[in-house]
C-alpha cells in the first residue's frame, strides 16, 4: 500500500508518497505564520494532492510536532502553538479532502517507528530513541510495539523527564527536564547564565549546539564546561530510560547528532558505568534515516495497534 | 487457594498464609547474618513448614528485596548483598521442600500488587507506586498489570531514575539517582554534606526522616532546607514517572510515610504544576496496607502473566 505520509515540523512540512521501505516523492513546503491549525492543514492539501494524483494512496500518516492521543486520533496539547488543533477531527479531515483513513502519531515516535523499520533500529523488539534537536524527542518501543499507556502518553516524553533540582523551567511546565537543560532552544539560556560566558568565545558567536562543539574544540573553557553539561544531561536521560523501560538499544537522531563522534562514545560509557543492567550492556547507535525516519515510520504504523476510533 | 507469602527484608523476614485479601496467620524472623541466601532460605523452611501444616497452601510467593527476574524464577541482582542468591534455583527448592510452586517477584512490585487487590489502588488499572523507606521503591502498573519489559526490569526502579546532576553514587551504581538523594541510607551522607550541618538541630539526634522531620517542625534552619531537599526529589521522582507511564495514581507507601501530611499535599501540588497531563490531574494517595501489602501481593501475583519457566 502506498500511503501519504506528512512530516509537521515547526516552520516547515514534508508531505511523501512511500510504500514499503522507500520514498517515491516528496515535497516540503514553508508553513504560513499562523496560530491556525485550519490554515496549516489547508496549505498542505495541496502539496498532497498532486501526491496523491500521482499514484493513489490508500491512506495518510500524519506526524504531529507535539502530544497526540493516536488512539482517538486527537491532537493532546500543541504546547501553546495551534491554539485550534485539539478540537479539530483530522479523519473527517482525510476521509473529506482525500477519502482516505488517517493515522496521528507524534512525530519522535514516527521516527523510531521509521528506524524500526528501515533504519538502525531493524530487528530489534525493545528500543529507546532519543532526537536530539531543536527540542529532546525520547520514545520507547517495547516488545516490538510503542509503549502507549492510558492516555496515549507513556514512552513519549523522554525529553521531559526531570535530570536536574535546578529551577530552569521547560516549555513543558516542568523544571529541570533534559529538554530545558540541554537542547538547541534551552542552550542559549544555560550558556548565557554560565559563569564566565560572556569572555568565553562561544560568546562570539550564534549561540547553537555547532558553535558550541566548534568552540570546545577549540579548548574554550566554557563551552567544554557546557559541552560537558549538555553530555551529563543526555547520560542522565538515557539512564533514566534504560533503567524505566529495560531496552537493549538506544538509537539517536536530531540534528545535534552532527557531533555524534564526541556523544555516542560518552553516551555509551555513561550508561555502561551508570545504568543497572546485570542482564548486560545497552547498545548505543546513531539514527540511519534522517528526516527520512518520520516519514517512513507511517508505514509500520499502519501494523501497530489499532485506534479505537477512526 | 491458600498461598506461603515471603516477604524477605534486609534484616528481617515475614512469612505469611495467606487467602483472598486475607492474612491468616504469619511469623516474622530475625534473618541470619549471613552473605549466604542458602542459609536464609534453611532460615525461612521452618515458619514455613508450621504455616503450612496448619492449612495446606497451594503455591509460594516470595518477594525478593532486589532485581528478580520473575518470568524465569531467578534473583537477577542482589545489589552486593547474598553473593550466591543469583545461582539457586528456587522453584526447585521450593518443589523439593514443599511439593509447592513458587513464583518470585520484587517485593515493591509485590507491595503495588496488594495495594491493588486489596488496599489504595482497587478498581484502578494504571498506578505507579512509590515505597520512601531505607531505599526508594518505585513501581509501574500499565492496563492491570505489572509493566515487566525485556529483561524485567521495566517499571520497577523508580527510585534509580537520575533527578540530580550531582556526583552522589547510589548503591545501584548510578548519579543522582532519587534513592541516593532522598532515602533512609542516603539522609545522613546528605545532610552532612548540608552547609550548616554541624550547628544544626539535626546534628544532636541519630539522622533519620522521624528525627528529620521533627527538627523541621521546631523551624531547625538546616532541617527545614533538607525536608524541602527530599521533596523536591520525590516531586521530581514522581514526574519522571508520570511522564514516563501515564499512571493516573500515584500511591505512597513505606516508612517515611508517618510523615505523609507534609509529603502527600507536596506530591500533589508539585506533580499539578509539573508534570505534562493535558488529560486531567493525576491523583496521589497514600498506601492502605503498610507491611502487609507485599505479603497480600502474592495472591494477584499468581493471576499476573505466567512466568516463562516455572
């Protein structure tokens, strides 16, 4: 079956054709300025339906950048964007526009699908993959299924999981989350409150996790202090992970995985000395796919359990 | 069915005949101080032989204080303590002893089961339970049963989720884990390491939660700063599982719970304010059945997933 697959970032969208293992076509389109949910699926439509036209889907893979209730196809909360997208029925939606059943999933549990299925997490039942980006993504496959719990909400939240007794509050609501200690838009505020920053060279520049490697490399003693903190917090999440949902691989994506030769040697160090595993050692693997993942991940959600309403 | 409950502490243990959600008799023993599991268990064989020559049971539940892996009936880590515990096979001794079955299980894991039959967490399907005693337990409970994961060890090391980024070593191996920051064994390292410690309240008494709590009641500075220390973990403890799980109970059992008017309206605003529920609020209730949860966790244990070998 082929089926339309729709990445939801913040700025941008990639709407796909896929089937199987492989991407047939693809468009990515600039998302208007709006805190119109309406507005943002009417601009997709059209990029969809010439994909559609193309060779006819036979459903829709929908990855939404926030919390979803998959199995009543609800977006949960849009944590403060698309004040509209919790009231608004994406099937009626689908099966109106296009006459297609739609699938919702969160976009970071998109992607593990998309590595479970195609990339680095092929063959194995029980994974934790963390995005390292813009924000933390953490999801959890257990048993060869996506851990969903009551609410749709278990396994899903791995960058919102507490690491630290700081007061640094996340976008979440919650204070101290990996996510409002470590990711690209916490980083600015962690590096500008960090004794000696405004000396230091990472001062110089736009403050993102590229420079930030640039200048620790350089042996600015800050930005390694920084680089360090930023380690400690994703060694934390990931014993944190380990030791709540018993994986034995952890795979990492997002766009701060451009420095994976300085994170993946510490992370797998960390959880060797840190997480308690007497069954043995938790592997720790870059992502394959990119932002091919959440794509392809529409395809195997298609076999996971599923909705009770569609 | 009549079942012999084990619940093996460090220093003492409890067996029990049990029924339903009734205890019918028990004995509770002084364990030898011994490394050795193989004398614990000589220990045990006599309570249990007089429990079970005065109402046949049908089968043996033992709750383990450490790692068991409970689908093949073995102790998977003692944590240091009974170096031989993880070689003996106890369905065989159980079967040579008493002609019983036995299944095994953590005795936190045990203790949200009795809560569950027959205590604070009746009617519900989706708890996470917290044990704040000399160490932290801390177990999940998705759909009515125990969330158990590859090796089983999923949802059951609550308190060996890293809350702190501090370099405090926990006893699991771990950093900052919530049980090396805010537990029975961990309060004096913690509190002497406190700025003001020696001038304080506190430093005249033996440092436990009971005398810690008391000093934060006579406004002891130091103590008043430790009690919101210990809070402040177990907030973050109980997001951690919150937004790992998507419980909708979390139930507080164990010793440090004399104190739960101070702790229980904490949990309660701190997991309102920061874990990410759109769904609703998640309730927090304190344990029912103190010490007899474990021992009454042995009769749904028998109803849970059956163990792959028995």
């Amino acid at each position: 079956m082929k089926i339309l697959a729709i990445d939801l970032g913040g700025t941008h969208a990639t709407c796909a054709l896929v089937e199987d293992r492989e991407i047939l076509a693809r468009e990515t389109i600039l998302l208007p300025e709006s805190e119109s949910f309406a507005n943002t699926l009417s601009a997709l439509a059209e990029p969809l339906t010439r994909l559609h036209s193309s060779a006819l889907a036979g459903a829709i893979g929908f990855g939404f950048c926030g919390l979803v209730d998959s199995r009543h196809t609800r977006i949960a909360d849009t944590n403060g964007k698309y004040t509209d997208a919790v009231s608004i029925d994406l099937s009626h939606w689908a099966k109106e526009k296009f006459s297609l059943p739609l699938r919702l999933e969160n976009d970071a549990r998109l992607a593990l699908l998309g590595e479970f299925h195609a990339g680095a997490a092929q063959g194995e039942t029980d994974v934790f993959m963390f995005t390292l980006g813009t924000g933390i993504g953490g999801v959890a496959m257990m048993n060869g299924q996506l851990l969903r719990g009551k609410h749709d909400q278990a396994g899903v939240l791995g960058g919102h999981i507490p690491v630290s007794l700081s007061n640094r509050r996340c976008t979440c609501g919650g204070l101290g989350c990996a996510e409002a200690e470590a990711s690209g838009w916490a980083l600015p505020g962690v590096a500008k409150d960090w004794p000696g920053f405004a000396s230091s060279a990472l001062a110089q520049r736009k403050i993102n996790f590229e420079n930030l490697f640039a200048c620790a490399d350089g042996n600015d003693k800050v930005s390694r202090e920084l680089v360090d903190h930023c380690l400690r917090v994703w060694g934390a999440a990931a014993v944190a992970a380990i030791n709540s949902f018993d994986p034995e691989l952890l795979v990492y994506g997002g766009g701060v995985m451009k420095s994976a030769d300085a994170i993946l040697p510490y992370i797998q160090n960390y959880v060797r000395d840190n997480a308690w595993t007497p069954w043995g050692a938790v592997r720790v693997r870059a992502a394959q796919l990119g932002n091919d993942a959440a794509l392809l991940g529409v395809v195997p959600l298609f076999e996971q359990e599923s909705p009770v309403v569609r």
